[in-house]
C-alpha cells in the first residue's frame, strides 16, 4: 500500500494532522485498535486556552499562560514553542468548534475551568469528558473526509528507513510495516512523510490513568529507527487516580479523578481530615503537579496510610453531579457517593513529558519523519507539563508539522529512486506455547517501574532496575525474533524499550528538577539546566 501521508495513531494529533492532509494528498490513518482507543478520548479536564479579549477570564493573557506553563516546567521548556503554541490556542478551539465539539457554556461564553498550575480560569471543557467529544467529533470528521482511509486494528511493528536498509544516502523514511491483527499477515506501507502520534505510555508503570494502548509503541519505534529522544526521565504522576483495592478490571484501577475537581474547590487531605498539601506549597491543592504527587507520596510514606483523600463534601448538594457527571456516576458505580464521602486517591502514572525529539513542526531528526502529541518532545512541557495543555499542543503541532511538510518537501512522492523494500519475515513458530512468560514479563516489567523509577527515585534504584531490564529486554528479543509477531509480544517489545529509555535518562539527570526526584541530589544543579537527550548514532 502506498500514500502520500502515513499516520500513525488516531488521538487528536493525529486525526488533526489527518483530516487536514486530506486536502494534499492521500492519507492513510492506522491505529492499533478502535478509532477511539486513544489517551485523547480519556482526557477528562479539558484543553487550555487563552480566549480573545472580553471572553477569558478577568485579567487572562497569553503572557500569563506562557508563564504558568513556564513555571511548571521547571526551567527546561523552550519559551519560543511554548509562545507559539499558547498563542495559536484561540485557533484551536476555533478548528476544534469547526468539526462539531461543543465545549461547555455559561450563557454565550465558554464555561472555563481551573486547574492546578494556572494562575486564571482558562480550561475549556464539555463536563468532565472533554476527551470523548474531542475524539468522537473528530473521529467521525475522519470517516467522511475524502481521500483519507482509516484502518483500525493494523499495529504498526516498525519504521522503515533508508538507514535501517542500509542505504547511504541521507536517513530517511519510507514508510512502516504494519501487522493486521485479525489475518496476522504483514503488510508493507510506503509514504515518504510518516506522522507518529501514538501517545505515551503510561502502561509501562504498574498504576497510570492511561488506556491498555498506552505502551510507547511510537518512542520505542522512533527510537529503533535511530531518531534521537529526549527528557524521557520526565513522567508525570497525576495526584488523584481513584484508590480501590477491591478493583478488578483495569478500568476501576485507573479511574482518575479530574484535576478540575480540585480546580473546583476539591481539598487533599490525610486520614485526619488535615490539608497536608499547603506544606508543600502554597497554592495546596492545586500546586502544579510534581509539587502535589510528591506531597501525596511523602504523606503515604510518612503515615503509612494506603491513600490520601480528595474532599468534595463542603459542595453544595447536587453540584458533582452536574459539572462532573462521569466522575459522579462513577464512583457510585464503584459504591462511593463523593457529595457525601471523601474520595480515596493515590497518585499514578499519567503522562510523557519528554519524547521523539522534534522541532517546532514536529520534524525529528529522520527525513520526513514526523512526531506530534505526548509521543514527541518539542519544548513545551520541560520538566512538567501544565494540565490541560497537550490537546491544545496536539492540534497546534499537527497543523504545524503540515505545513512544514507542504512547504519544504512539497507534496510529491520521492518517486523512482525509493530503494526496494524487502518483505517481512515472520519468525519460525506459530503460536507463542509460552504466553505465560509475555505476562510474566509484562508484569514484572510495570512493577519494577513503579517500585524503583517512579516519584522519587535513587542511583541505586535506577541501577537496579536498570541490571532487570537488561535482562527482560534479551528475553523479549529472543521471544520476537523466534515466534510470530502477535500484538502482545510487540507491545511487550515497546515496553521494554521504552522503560530502558526512562531509567537512561533518569541516570543521566543528577539533579531534582521538575518530575524527576531523586534522593541523592535532593536539589536543582544549573549543569544540568539542559534537556536530556539521547542519540542512537
Ligand atoms: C485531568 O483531568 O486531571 C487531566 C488533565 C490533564 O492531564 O491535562
């Protein structure tokens, strides 16, 4: 199969940058699983903007946001991309109003909701599923915009580029070979412009908020195409994933409680009824969150207690219900009424703020090679991303990174000169007899992340689970390479590489900075005032 832009993943970044190509050439979107199994159609809270004057709030300003976000990011975001992205929020919201999603109003004005790190109400929202209408919306644009073909349940196994072949020209890319996981037959699709927007993942800690897709699948490619990677240390635990020992599906497990709960009056505190978090910062409960995960942590740590507690019962009666009816819903579901009882929460993986190294438009260091939304890392977050600001750099990089493409590459296929492709090549057995040992894996993997790599870290931890992964990773190799590919074996591959990548980074950063704390450098060092990038050649 050949088109003009192959897209990998269907979350905003992707169908943004999707349903705009269309207009250039042909695109196909691939997605591992259903249109809407993306992180995007989990975001509860909302995306933020800056609106034009008369419609924000009091006082609101782009320098304002800038700031904000600046200062969350402790010192590592590059104020140039934060500027050019908060500035194109207004247009945003305009082209996400443009394909049907209808974010919440007080009268004629969008309702805006707050969140921790942000000096000003400035969070657009459609109740607390703002993800689902984003996702739905533009799902439903991709289905009927012309000369783009949308392929559920094709999971992409790995780039293809002229370095991988061993061409020596100038690194560039091909396009990607996909497995369809019903025939488990794999296929070759070529495009010269290939656009990675697969998200994070979440997955490869044993608690996150995350969908099951979330399993780094577009880092770990990128990486293994030798494109360079940044700030991976950098993983960001959302304070409030809701606490329910007695969980048995993954969805009770990683319930979480919007951070606009707080933004609405929403208190932390301990067992004792006490506001723990303004010890750690004055702005409490809505500190940005490295300030709040962190004072959670120590909390638990220090009381021995199994969660903390987030406070809505001084509500007025009926006020959950209706700004936050899924949440409402819920946890009732889960036998919790949250007018009447405080909610037990514990922090949990959430978000990658580092990634593909990118450009401003999204362009990483292989031609034609593009990366946009939580998979890349362009500046924006630094050290720790501003809630609610990557639907909105999701939209802004898409839009962006076509642009680049249309106006530097142009739109026409490379042509005759694109070097052959060679088929792939299943390994010898049919069915994996050891499925048992893919689990083992898989859960040995997420447990050693959340018991040495996650809110606070040492050298130690890091080295040892370091040694661990050494080890998974030649016994995933050996799985890869000697059975047929299912989904299963390749996420557990991406985990692998992916978790590898974090500890490398961490290990690298001997400073506490942001969302990466370690014990045995408690404080900022100015040497390290640098993203921490790696590079494969
Ligand atoms: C939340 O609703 O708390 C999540 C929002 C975000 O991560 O930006």
């Amino acid at each position: 199969m050949t088109c003009d832009f192959l897209v990998i993943g269907s979350g905003i970044a992707g169908l943004s940058f999707a349903i705009r190509a269309a207009a250039h050439g042909s695109v196909i979107v691939i997605t591992k699983g259903k249109a809407l199994d993306s992180n995007t159609a989990w975001a509860q809270g909302g995306i933020a903007s800056v609106l034009r004057p008369g419609f924000c709030d009091d006082g609101d300003s782009i320098e304002l946001h800038v700031a904000d976000t600046l200062d969350a990011g402790a010192g590592l975001c590059r104020e140039d991309v934060v500027r050019s992205i908060i500035e194109e929020g207004a247009a945003t919201i305009d082209d996400l109003t443009s394909y049907g999603v209808s974010f919440d109003k007080d009268d004629d004005h969008f309702a805006l909701g707050k969140e921790g790190g942000h000096s000003k109400r400035r969070i657009l929202h459609a109740r607390d599923t703002t993800g689902l209408e984003i996702a739905e919306s533009m799902v439903e644009v991709a289905r009927r915009t012309p000369n783009l073909t949308l392929l559920e349940d094709h999971f992409t196994i790995d780039l293809i580029t002229t370095g991988k072949l061993g061409v020596t020209t100038e690194d560039r890319v091909l396009g990607a070979y996909v497995l369809e996981k019903h025939t488990g037959e794999v296929k070759i699709f070529r495009s010269d412009r290939v656009l990675l927007a697969t998200g994070g993942c979440g997955k490869v800690y044993l608690y996150t908020t995350n969908p099951d897709s979330a399993t780094g699948d577009g880092v770990a490619m990128a990486w293994r195409a030798g494109a360079s990677v940044a700030n991976m240390e950098f993983i960001q635990f959302h304070p409030t994933c809701f606490y329910n020992p007695a969980a048995t599906g993954a969805e009770a497990r990683s319930f979480l409680v919007s951070e606009a709960v707080r933004g609405e009056g929403g208190i932390l505190i301990n067992g004792k009824g006490e506001d723990f978090t303004r010890k750690a910062d004055p702005r409490g409960s809505l500190a940005p969150r490295d300030i709040v995960a962190r004072a959670i942590d120590r909390e638990i740590k220090k009381t021995g207690a199994p969660c903390v507690y987030l406070d809505v019962t001084h509500k007025p009666s009926g006020f959950m219900r209706e700004r936050f009816p899924f949440i409402y819903e819920k946890l009732r579901s889960f036998g919790l009424d949250c007018e009447k009882q405080p909610i037990p929460v514990v922090p949990a993986a959430h978000y990658q703020c580092g990634g593909v190294l990118t450009d401003i438009n999204g362009k990483t260091s292989i031609r034609g090679l593009y990366a946009i939304g939580e998979v890349a890392c362009t500046g924006l977050h630094g050290a720790n991303r501003l809630a609610s600001n990557s639907l909105l750099e999701g939209n802004v990089i898409a839009r962006r990174a076509l642009d680049s493409i249309v106006h530097h590459y142009g739109v026409e296929r490379n042509g005759d000169d694109a070097p052959e492709i060679p088929d792939w090549h299943h390994g010898d057995v049919t069915a994996p007899d050891e499925l048992v040992v893919i689990y083992h894996n898989w859960d040995e993997l997420r447990r050693l992340m959340w018991d040495y790599v996650s809110i606070v870290r040492t050298d130690n931890r890091l080295r040892r689970a370091g040694t661990r992964l050494r080890n998974l990773k030649k016994e995933v190799r050996e799985f890869y390479w000697g059975h047929r590919v299912t989904a299963d074996i390749l996420e557990l591959r991406n985990l692998v590489a992916v978790a590898s990548l974090i500890v490398d980074c961490a290990i690298r950063r001997r400073e506490s900075r942001g969302l990466h704390h370690t014990l045995d450098y408690p404080g900022l060092d100015e040497r390290f005032l640098r993203d921490t990038v790696l590079r494969r050649f």
